[in-house]
C-alpha cells in the first residue's frame, strides 16, 4: 500500500509545467505595460510578443520535459 503512495507525489519539475507561460506572460505585461506608448506601437509589440512568446513556451516546456525524462530515468 505504500508503494502506491509513491506515485502519488508527484515530479517537482512536473510541479512547473505552467513556468514558461508566466515568464512569456510577465514579459508581454512589462512591455505593454507603458501608456505613454504610441498605441500602433502597442499594437506591433503586442504581434511581435505573441509570434516569440508562442516559441519561448515551447522551447521552455521542452527544456522542462527534458529535465523530467532525466530526473525520472535517475530514479
């Protein structure tokens, strides 16, 4: 019955899978975050963050599922 329990707690890396969208998320506020910014401006960062973000997330749960697959293969 123990040995069940083990499964249970879960990866700590697995615990961050939602990391890359909060960083991408903190980042697109901090530079939209200027009102003083022309807002065509705005609106060009705004697609610029969009099309980097949609890559950073990726490149970053990749990252992250490859720190799992060791940290589980260690195990």
């Amino acid at each position: 019955m123990i040995a069940g329990f083990k499964d249970v707690t879960a990866n700590p890396i697995k615990k961050l899978k939602f990391l890359p969208y909060t960083l991408v998320g903190i980042v697109a506020f901090t530079l939209n975050a200027n009102p003083d910014t022309n807002v065509y401006m705005q609106i060009y960062v705004t697609l610029l963050e969009a099309k980097l973000g949609v890559v950073l997330v990726y490149l970053l749960s990749k990252k992250l599922g490859q720190l799992s697959k060791e940290k589980h293969s260690e195990s």
